[in-house]
C-alpha cells in the first residue's frame, strides 16, 4: 500500500492498515537496512494507589530507587 509524507515529516497511514490496530495510538519505530518498521505500542493507564500498591507487594519502599541507584555506581 502507499503512504505519503507531508512537508512536515508525517507519515499518512492507509486506512486499512489502521483499522488492523484501532486503539494503537504510538510505534515504536526502527529502521535497519533501508526498512522503516512501525510497532504499536500499549500503555496502561496506573494511578498512583496502583502504583504504592505493587511496591507494597514487591516490598520496595519509597527509597528503593534512590538505593538502586547507589548500589550500581558502586559497581563502577
């Protein structure tokens, strides 16, 4: 199928590509040897209750990043 770029640097994709994938609203986009690939991408929506409550359930606490962090300039 053909697509068209605008002056603009946009990209029209076809309307039957698009109604393959009805919710994807972001790609990923790679380019190796002369191929443009456009991966759709899913993001999932969290509020912040959800979040504290994975941590909970992992045992992170608030500072868990912060001790990350250290912890691997330490392996410098």
């Amino acid at each position: 199928m053909l697509g068209k770029m605008t002056s603009k640097n946009q990209i029209t994709i076809p309307k039957k590509i698009i109604e393959k994938i009805p919710d994807a609203k972001h790609f990923d986009i790679e380019f190796n040897d002369g191929i443009i690939t456009l991966n759709p991408v899913k993001f999932h929506e969290m509020t912040l209750e959800h979040i504290r409550s994975k941590m909970d359930q992992l045992g992170l606490k608030e500072d868990s990043v912060a001790e990350a962090m250290q912890w691997a300039r330490s392996k410098k």
